[in-house]
C-alpha cells in the first residue's frame, strides 16, 4: 500500500514538474518571440538598400514609406519595430555602421523617458556626415497630466531637446509641445500612435529646415528654455482646468469668410477645430479672396444672397462655400431646431489688399468694407431673428510691410484701420467680437503660427479656434 502511494506521489510529482516546465516555457514564448522579431526586424533593415531611415522609439505605424517617395524622391527604411531600449537601438546604428556606407538622413522617434540625453548624444555622433531629425515622443495630454512625476519627465524632455539641438547634424522637432496635437484626443488612435493626417502633417513640416527659418518648426538653441517656460506654463493650466474646451453641443454655428476659414477643409480648419474639441456643428462657408465689400469677383455678397435664399447655385460648385452651404441646408432640413444658431463673420484681410474704402456716408453702402458688414448683419439678423451675429477681427499679417503700407491712398487706411472698422462695428451693434488683430499675439512667433505672411498655419488656426469657442460660450440666446 505504501509503495503504491509512494508510485502516486512520484507520478504526481512528475507531472506537476512538468506543467510547470511547460508554464514556464509559455511564458516565455511571447519574449523569445519578440527577441526574435527585433532580430528579424534588424537583419531586415541592415541588408535593404535605402536613401534614409525612421527608428522610434514609440509607435509610427501611421506614417508611410510612400510619403518619403513622393515627397522627397527618397526610399526609407522603417523597421516594423517600436524599439524599447537604447541598447536595442545602438543595435540598428551598429549594424547601420557595418552594412550601409552613406545615410543621407535619419529620422529619430526618442522617449526621453528611456533613453538619456548622454545616450543620444552617442548615437548621433557616429554618423556625423548623416542630418538627423528627432521627434520627440508627442505624449497626449492627458498622459501628462497622468504621470507620475511631470516635473521630473519635463527635464528629461529638456536635457533631450537642448543635447540635440546642440549637435551639428541633428535637427529637433518638438511637436511634443504643441497644443494643436497634445490637447486634441481625436489625434490619437491609442497611445502616442497619431492619426495618418497628423502623422503626414508633422512629416511634411519637417521638411521646412533651417534656411526658410521663417516658416520653421524645428527648435532653435537658444530658445530651448523659452519653449519649455512655455510648455511648463501650459501644463500648469491645464492641471489648474483653466485650460478647457467648452461644451458648445447646443449650438450650430455658420461660419462666412475669405481663406482663413475657406482655405481649410478638414477637422484642422478653424471650424472643424472647433466642431471636434467643443461638439458645436459647424459649416464652412468661407470662401478664399473673398472681400466683404461687394466687387465682380469673389465676395461675401454672392453667399449671402445663396444663404438667404437657400440656392446653392449662386455659389461655384467647386467652392467651400458651396459645400458649406449645401451640408448646412440638408441638416437645416432634419433638425431637431434644439440647437442655437451663431454666424461667424470673418473679413478684411482682401479688402485692405484691395484698398476697398472703409465707409462712406450711407451706413450699409455695400460698396465699402464696413458697410458691407453692417448690410449683412442686418440681413442676417432680419432673416434669422433668434439667430445671433459674432465678428471675428482677422490675425495680423506681414504682408505690405505687415499691414502698415498704405493701399488706399485716397483714404490714407491701413490694415489696422480695418481691423478698427470692425471693433467699431461689434461695439455700435451690440456684438460679440474676437479680436485677433491685438489680442491673438499671433504674430510674435511667426514662424510657429503661420504657413506664410497671412494665413495662420494648423497650430495658429488652432490658437484662433480655442479663442472662438471661449468667445462663443459666452454669447447669450
């Protein structure tokens, strides 16, 4: 009897020896596989034949070799990889350094969390003839905000951007800073993973490099301090909740324009920023080169009278005036009319290019840029009376000596002349008003808010939409 028990206990043993050998071993599996993935993924990458390279450190799925082809006439290597290490990826350079005898460039995705400043120092130095784009890892806010030490992350981020900026051959791009792609969550599939749109837009931005200054978005020496003062002051606010998108779910806002809000189409225009962020629904009738002054070309009159008379067929089909109008009046169609409706006026820019005069002796005299406005205030607010009217004042510009050139000479008016015609407007009529003339401070970076001398890029649309949907919060039924 013993010795059958003693078989038993034997036997038992035996097998739960080996489940547990079995365990082990699948639990294994996945690290082995992975170490035999990144092995993969290496020997792979070191024996293609390529003109430049992406490693990342965090996921840049969303971005795409056929980019870099169209683009830049440039074939890529993108391992299909996210690599976890430094020592992992001092295992591409090494091989890098073994199999490839020129790298024209080399884009850069860092998590300063996991890699020292010290270390990618390192790395950069062993291909001094090769320029090197670092991105960064672009953390949503949200994970900022979650982190255990956001301080402490900070400074890594900072001793990062001032090595790299400090190498001859790398170029620091610090989008991880920038609020149009932080602070909005539909940028994000999941994690630091960016939409393609976004991807492709930090891509293509990075292409502006140091000799168009003006327009670029990479990290200057000496302002690293500056950015991150900034940075550090925006996290603050946003920990605080002074920094917020407000719920504007109850409104549909119409907005009528020239190409500050005509140019733009996607949900990086000012009305699909503000459309995402606040869940107003929005309708983009701006059309590009429009005046508010009535001309034979472009300008705010035909879209008024094919609003007002619910015709599209005023307007060019292939205008975004016309889309506009056209999703406007089928939703106008099936709503529920719970929601509140609020034209956005935004004009001047092409009238001061035009030396359109700011007024005359008749208030609504169409002809002159004030008037105008005045005409299509009162036609707005005639033919919706629950409606309510907002001007938006437009951003500086640095065209014609930044506005200051006269155009008009019999009248003598400058851009800022227009941009006071407006204020005097919103003021007499009893209007909401968003000043971006001298309260935007657009125009003290321009190089982070514009894509030219006038129209704002997607980071400055997004300051412009931010501001309008404050500004929109408070307009009273």
């Amino acid at each position: 009897m013993k010795e059958k028990k003693s078989k038993i206990f034997i036997v038992s043993s035996a097998i739960i020896v080996l489940l547990a050998i079995i365990l082990i071993v699948i639990c294994q599996m996945p690290a082995y596989r992975e170490k035999e993935r990144k092995a993969e993924a290496i020997l792979q990458f070191a024996t293609s034949s390529y003109d430049c390279v992406f490693l990342s450190m965090f996921p840049t799925d969303t971005f795409h070799a056929e980019d870099f082809l169209t683009y830049e006439a440039r074939t890529i290597a993108m391992p299909d990889i996210t690599i976890p290490d430094y020592e992992t990826m001092y295992s591409f350079f090494q091989y890098l350094k073994e199999y490839k005898h020129e790298i024209k460039e080399m884009y850069l995705g860092l998590s300063p969390d996991r890699i020292t400043a010290e270390q990618a120092e390192s790395l950069v130095q062993m291909f001094p003839d090769t320029l090197f784009k670092v991105f960064p890892e672009w953390l949503p806010l949200k994970e900022w905000q979650s982190a255990k030490d956001a301080d402490a992350l900070t400074a890594k981020y900072q001793d990062m951007v001032y090595a790299m900026t400090h190498q001859p051959n790398a170029l620091v791009y610090p989008f991880f800073s920038h609020e149009w792609i932080i602070a909005d969550d539909t940028n994000y599939l999941k994690g630091s993973l960016l939409k393609e749109d976004v991807a492709l837009r930090t891509y293509l931005l990075s292409l502006i490099g140091p000799e168009e200054a003006a327009h670029s978005f990479y990290a200057r020496p000496d302002r690293v301090d500056e950015l991150f003062a900034e940075f550090r002051a925006f996290l603050s606010v946003a920990e605080t909740g002074e920094y917020f998108f407000p719920d504007l779910s109850d409104l549909e806002v119409v907005f009528l324009g020239d190409s500050i809000f005509g140019n733009y189409n996607d949900r990086r225009s000012i009305p699909g920023y503000v459309s995402n962020l606040s869940g107003a629904e929005t309708y983009n009738l701006g059309w590009g080169g429009a005046t508010a002054s009535d001309r034979d070309g472009i300008c705010l009159r035909p879209v008024l009278n094919a609003l007002l008379s619910q015709d599209p067929s005023f307007l060019p089909k292939d205008s975004q005036a016309y889309a506009g109008l056209t999703k406007y009046l089928l939703q106008a169609r099936k709503s529920d009319k719970s929601r509140r409706l609020i034209f956005v006026l935004h004009f001047g820019i092409n009238d001061y290019f035009e030396g359109v005069p700011i007024s005359s002796d008749h208030p609504t005299d169409a002809s002159t840029f004030s008037g105008a406005l005045k005409n299509a205030v009162d036609q707005l607010q005639s033919a919706f009376p629950d409606a309510q009217v907002c001007l938006v004042v437009p951003n500086p510009i640095f065209a014609f000596q930044n506005g200051t050139e006269v155009i008009n000479t019999a009248e003598g008016t400058t851009y800022a002349d227009y941009a006071q015609s407006i204020l005097d407007l919103a003021r007499k009529e009893g209007l909401s008003c968003l000043d971006n003339y001298h309260d935007s401070h657009l125009e003290k970076t321009q190089w982070l808010y514009y894509a030219d001398d006038i129209h704002p890029n997607d980071y400055g649309r997004y300051k412009i939409a931010y501001a309008l949907m404050q500004l929109l919060a408070t307009v009273s039924p």
